[in-house]
C-alpha cells in the first residue's frame, strides 16, 4: 500500500514520484485534469536539472527530445546591440536544453510507467487533515468520493495549489500589472539554430513592446512571448491568484500575434500557428513549506517571473530534495527530525529566485543589460545548503579550496578503476540511492584503515552508503578486499576537490555534500553519520 501521495502531476510531481520510487517508496500520484496541458509552458531546463535527471537515468531521452539553448540576440529599437554565447564549458551539461513541457511530462510519465506507478487522472483532493500519525484525504473522481490515510502528503499541484489552502499556508505577493501572450510558431528569420531572441522597443515613456523567442526542437518553430493588447483583463477568479495560462481567456490569433511582432521587429515572419493563449504572472513565495506530515513544493511554494527559466527547475529541485530525506524517514533509518530540513534548505532558495528574477524582468523592462545573475546562478549550480543543521565541514583550512559541505558535489571524469577498460565519471558511482562516501588515502598503508573503516560503516548502515577508495594520480595500490578502489588516473578529482591526505566527502542523494573532512581517520565521521543515518534501513523510527 503507497505511503506517501503526490498531488499533482507536472514535471514536479513526476520528479517527486520517480524519485521517491527510485529510492523504493511507493507512492499515490494524482492529477485533477484528465489529460495532460497540451501548451508548452516552461521550456528551459537547466543544467543542474540535467543532473537530477541523470542521476534518476532519464536524461537521454530529455537531450535527445529537445533543443541546446546555445547563444541569445538581443535587439533594441530594432538594432542588433549583444549577441551572447551562452553555455559553461568543462562540466557535464554546459547548457540550458530547450524542451517543451508537454514533452517533459511524456518523458517522465513514460518512465514513472516502468517503475509500476501511474497518474490517477481526473482526481481531485477535496479535504486534508492531520493528527501526529498520519494524513487524512478526501479524493474525488467522476462524482466518487473517497477516503484515504497516508503518512506524508506532497502537494505539487502548482499555483492554486489545493494542499496549500487546506493547510492554511499564507501565499503573499502580487500579479505582474500587465499581461503576456504565448504562441507556438513558425518563423522565418535568419536566427542560428539555438539561438533565442530578445527585443525590446522603447519611447519617450519608456518600454513599449518586447518580444521573446525561444526555439523549439523542431526546425523554424519558436515559442513567442509578447505583451497582450490593453484588453480589459477580469477580475482573477476562485482564489484570486493571477497565475498562468488563462484558459477561460479567449487565444489570440496569428494576426494578433503579426501585429504585436511587427510593432517591436519589423520583418519577422510567423506562420503555422499551433496554439496561444494569454498568460499572467505573478510573484509569490509560501510563508512555509511544511505543516507536519504535508509538503509544498514548485509553484505551490514560489511563483515568480519566468526570467531566466527558474521556475519549473526550482521545483524540481524541490521535490528532489525532499525524496531522499521522506524514503529515509519512511524507511525508519533516519529521524523525523531530517524532514524540517526541506523548507530550511529550499525556501530560502525560493526566496532568492524570486527576488532575483523580480529584478532582471525590471532590469529588462527599463532596458538595463548586464550586471544581472552570474552563469553559474542561471544553471543553478551555485545553490549552496552551507547553513543547514545536516551538513557538517570539519575540513578546515587545510581544505580551503573545493566544494565544501552544502554544496553540489562536482562530477571528475578520468577515474580508472583495475579491469575496466574505460574511464569512468564521478557522477557513475554516485548514480542510485544512499549516500556515498569517497575516501582519498594519502599513501598504501592507508588501504587498511579504509577498509577496516568501511566494514565497520557497513556493518551500521548497510545499504544506505556507499564507500569508495580513491588513490591519486599516479599512485599504484593494490585492490582493497570489500572496498572498490579507484584512481583519479586524469587528475581531474583533485582539480575540482582540491584538499590533500586522507580527506573524505560524504555526498547526499541529491548529489550535495552532506560531510567533509581533512582526516577520515580523527573517528568524526562515523559519529556524523549515526546522527544522519541512526539506524539501517527496515528499522522504524518512533513517530515524530
């Protein structure tokens, strides 16, 4: 029987479910709409999402269904002022991949399929309420009304979140003062293939049009975004929220569409209209993520401008963050306690998005180039989780360069390990559930510390971590009995790692560093780890 529902079956909801099913939970999924959105809403998926895809082995079909977002032109009064190439090189994914949402929902639904769990369509969640033990909800369908219990609820059911409202979480902010249209479209323009555009026009009282194009995989074809003519926009119905596609709104036609292109780039060409709308923004943030044994996450949490194609890879983080830590607690291996760590890690994630993409959409609407969020930030690969009470850098300054606890552990290509004829990526050992630990020996002699340390880490928290040797470049060692043993063979580990001697890295699920230390042999670490991991799994925590 699922323990655990999601409510909500969009590219979060789908994460949390694979996610959760990856790390052996079952769980419910439900969705109130009967089929699928057909409008692709966010396209760009972000680098670190191109990571969690990885690691859950589902990134192959997302690269080869979408589109390299490679370079940006941006036009001011119809002049070509920047032209950017976008991407960051040495890493697994330098790039933002365009893929429409609609796709991505395929792809994941496709998969979550093969893992024995399927979307309960049509299935709305009408009452929630909670006692210590578990979660009670009331389930609609076709007129049918059921009643349920769970032991954790995760409400990604976006914007006019039902979760959210029976939880009575506070949702503050305002609506953008003006409204968007989105089109699917052909274009003739002279645009690389992967490039996006951008262009404004401007008058004596400042902005007076812009248009977005962001391509599409398929060859000429764009998703636009453009003001909407002043048409007079009613009031926002049920919970007031002005968010997202407005179906109820009549579509605009290609004309439409033509007049507002050719009011800010004279010359664009659209044809082959797929689908529009009329689209609102507004810009909120969850005054919590947590109410007990209930969780929020993606736009039930935080909805914000789409500047930079925040907004869907926030969620996803989101519901990947929370996986790990509700199949652990569930499992009884680790305390109740873990699960406060998701709105203390995420929220001020979401806080962060939201104001930044605040700014860079005035900093566009005023015309300001520059000066906005780093690459690093727009892939979102500088999150860091440094001040959570579930991380710990014993490190020191003997560590002073490298990732330290919190933040994304870095993948390092060119490890050899003995009869594999190929070198391997970091990211291939930390693929799958648990926590993995990497421990560096400084000489031979440390093989048998290691593997003594290993055993003993073992023997605690079976299944539930990982340990790997690594030995540096160079170093020849022999094969250690019941600890793989690895050798950064291209050097790679130690340039992105830095540190020396026997430091160890304890990495979470989620692929951020959870421990570090300079000297795996102080007897810290195994300390640490009963805090995290107090019990193998199988055994059951006593209730929160």
């Amino acid at each position: 029987m699922a323990e655990i529902l999601v409510v909500g079956a969009g590219p979060v909801g789908l994460t949390m479910a694979i996610a959760l099913a990856c790390q052996g939970i079952a769980c419910r999924i439900i969705d109130r709409l009967d089929a699928p959105s057909p409008y692709c809403r966010a396209i760009g998926v972000t680098p670190r999402t191109l990571e969690v895809w990885d690691d859950l082995g589902i990134v192959r079909p997302m690269i080869d269904g979408g589109i390299w977002l490679r370079s940006l032109r941006t036009v001011v009064n119809g002049q070509v002022v920047q032209e950017v190439t976008e991407g960051l090189p040495d890493l697994p994914y330098g790039l933002n991949l365009g893929l429409p949402q609609n796709v991505t929902e395929r792809i994941l639904t496709r998969h979550l399929a093969t893992l024995g769990i399927r979307i309960e369509r049509g299935t709305a969640l009408t009452a929630l309420v909670q006692d210590k033990d578990a979660v009670q909800v009331t389930l609609e369908r076709d007129g049918q009304r059921e009643t349920a219990s769970f032991a954790y609820v995760a409400g990604c059911d976006g914007a006019h979140s039902s979760v959210r409202k029976a939880l009575g979480i506070g949702f503050p902010g305002e609506a953008y003062p003006v409204e968007f249209m989105l089109g699917d479209v052909h274009v003739e323009t002279d645009l690389p293939r992967g490039m996006a555009l951008r262009a404004v026009s401007f008058g004596e009282e400042g902005m007076t049009g812009f248009l977005v194009a962001i391509p599409l995989p398929e060859a000429q074809r764009y998703r636009l975004s453009m003001f909407a003519p002043e048409d007079p926009a009613p009031a926002p119905a049920g919970d007031g929220i002005a968010h997202g596609i407005q179906s109820e709104r009549p579509a605009p036609g290609l004309e439409r569409l033509q007049a507002e292109a050719d009011a800010v780039l004279p010359g664009l060409v659209l044809s082959d209209l797929r689908w529009s709308s009329i689209y609102r923004i507004s810009m909120r943030l969850a005054e919590r993520y947590q109410s007990g044994r209930v969780f929020i996450a993606g736009d039930a949490a935080h909805i914000h401008p789409p500047t930079g194609g925040q907004g869907m890879n926030t969620g996803i983080q989101d519901a990947y963050n929370l996986a790990w830590k509700l199949a652990l607690v569930m499992q009884g291996a680790a305390p109740p306690a873990l699960l406060d760590s998701y709105e203390a890690e995420r929220r001020p994630v979401g806080e962060d998005v939201l104001a930044r993409t605040i700014a860079e959409t005035e900093a566009f609407r005023t015309g300001a180039r520059g000066g906005g969020e780093s690459r690093l930030q727009g892939a979102q690969l500088a999150i860091s989780y440094r001040d959570s009470a579930w991380v710990s850098d014993e490190a020191g300054t003997a560590m002073a360069d490298g990732p330290q606890a919190g933040d994304r552990a870095p993948d390092a290509n060119g490890l050899a390990q003995a009869e594999i004829g190929y070198p391997l990526r970091l990211f291939d050992l930390l693929r799958g559930a648990g926590h993995v630990l990497l421990l560096r020996l400084d000489h031979a002699g440390d093989a048998e510390a290691a593997r003594d340390l290993a055993a003993g880490l073992a023997a605690r928290h079976g299944d539930l971590l990982r340990c790997y040797a690594l030995a540096p470049a160079g170093q020849v060692l022999d094969e250690i009995p019941g600890l793989p043993l690895l050798t950064d063979a291209a050097g790679e580990f130690q340039r992105r790692y830095g540190g020396s001697g026997r430091a160890a890295w304890l990495v979470r699920p989620d692929g951020y560093l959870g421990y570090r230390t300079g000297d795996w042999t102080d007897g810290r670490l195994p300390a640490w780890l009963v805090r995290v991991l107090p019990a193998a799994a199988g055994r059951r925590s006593p209730p929160p």
